[in-house]
C-alpha cells in the first residue's frame, strides 16, 4: 500500500515530466528541480499543492513561483559549476535552492527579513552551504560582491535594470521580468564583451513588482 512519501514521489515524478513537456530541457535544472522539496518552501495550508505547477502564497503578500517559471528562468540563465549568481528576491528560497544545486555560489537579497530568516533555515535544512544571504535592496544589487556571471530577478522591474546590468561580468547574463503592468515581459540580456548587451524576450509572465527600499518587519 502505497504511502504518503510514494504519493509525494509521484507527483514529483510527474511535475519533472510535465515541466520537460513544457520546455525545460536541461537536464542539470530538472535535476535540480527533482532533488528541492517544494514542500518545504510553501506554507503549510498548501502543502498539498506543493508539487503543482502553480504560484502558490507565500508570508509578506509574496508568491513562490510556478515551477516551470523557476526552470525556464533558471535554464535560460545558462548555468555552470563555476558561476557566481545574484538573485534578486530570496522569497521562500526555493528557487534560491535550485541555484545552488547548479552554481558554484549563490547571493541572494531579500527586502523581507522575515522571508529571509524563513529562507536561511529552509538552505540550512537542505545543508546548502554555498547560498550567501543579504536583507536589503534588491534594485541595488550587491555591488561588494560584482562582477557576476549571472544575475536573475525574482520581481518585476518597472524598467531596464541599469543597476544591476553594470554588475555583470562583460559576458554576462541577466533574465528578469520587466514591466509595470500585472503581465511583464521575461526578457534575457547577454553581454557582448564590450560593455553591450543582446536581449532576447522570452515571453508574457506575471510577477509581483520589484520595490525599493527595505520592508518593516511584519
């Protein structure tokens, strides 16, 4: 008889090939995707609905990603063992988690402490320990730590993100949404080595928008 770690099994199974059918094909970020507990990043009242492929609410009025988002936007970051990554946004640190399953190092800015404190347990449990964490202003960026390979943002910005394209490695990449409407475009910026950048739009997706400042504890 089966159990509830074999139902979760299945729908794990089934959430890999459907993200597949859907155009995540790179193996390393479905690997990685298969390996993260979605469960353990969404609240309780939804944990049956971890392994759909949904946004899902999260604390502080945020969402976790729909996983085929997060494999899109993490597959079209081209990433290797050796890349240093910032993302901007740690929300519920699941797709923080996927990153780090592929990256050499992850920097992650968070303008919710509480998100964040929530996060850096989920990263401490999974015994991820190349996830270096900031509570702060994500449109900043975190110039201390620049150049990056790549940079994703898990927010939408309003307009280019200057800020954080100057914080690239010459041939870099950036993906972020961008647009102030309730549907942004899922644009990639790749470096031309001279200080340009190619930008490729990926499609129609909806994102909560990116906000300056830090928030007040909630």
């Amino acid at each position: 008889m089966s159990g509830p770690q074999d139902a979760a099994e299945t729908r794990r199974a089934r959430l890999v090939l459907n993200l597949r059918s859907a155009g995540v094909t790179d193996a390393a970020v479905l690997n990685a995707i298969e390996k993260t507990p979605r469960d353990l990043f969404v609240p309780h009242l939804f944990k049956e609905r971890a392994w759909e492929d949904s946004a899902l609410p999260i604390a502080c009025g945020q969402t976790i990603s729909q996983p085929q988002i997060v494999g899109l936007m993490t597959q079209a970051l081209t990433l290797d063992g050796r890349a240093r990554v910032l993302e901007i946004g740690t929300g519920s640190g699941y797709q923080t988690a996927v990153l780090a399953r592929i990256a050499r190092l992850v920097y992650t800015v968070e303008r919710y402490r509480t998100l964040l404190k929530e996060a850096e347990g989920r990263i401490k449990q999974l015994g991820l320990l190349n996830v270096i964490t900031r509570f702060g202003d994500g449109g900043e960026g975190w110039p201390e730590q620049a150049p990056f390979d790549r940079v994703l943002v898990t927010a939408a910005a309003p307009e280019e993100p200057t800020a954080l394209l100057r914080q690239l490695k010459p041939n870099g990449v950036l993906v972020a949404p961008i647009g102030r409407g309730a549907v942004q475009s899922l644009r990639r910026y790749v470096g031309d080595g001279q200080g340009g950048f190619r930008v490729e739009e990926l499609g129609d997706v909806r994102f909560v928008p990116l906000l300056a400042g830090v928030a007040k504890d909630l």
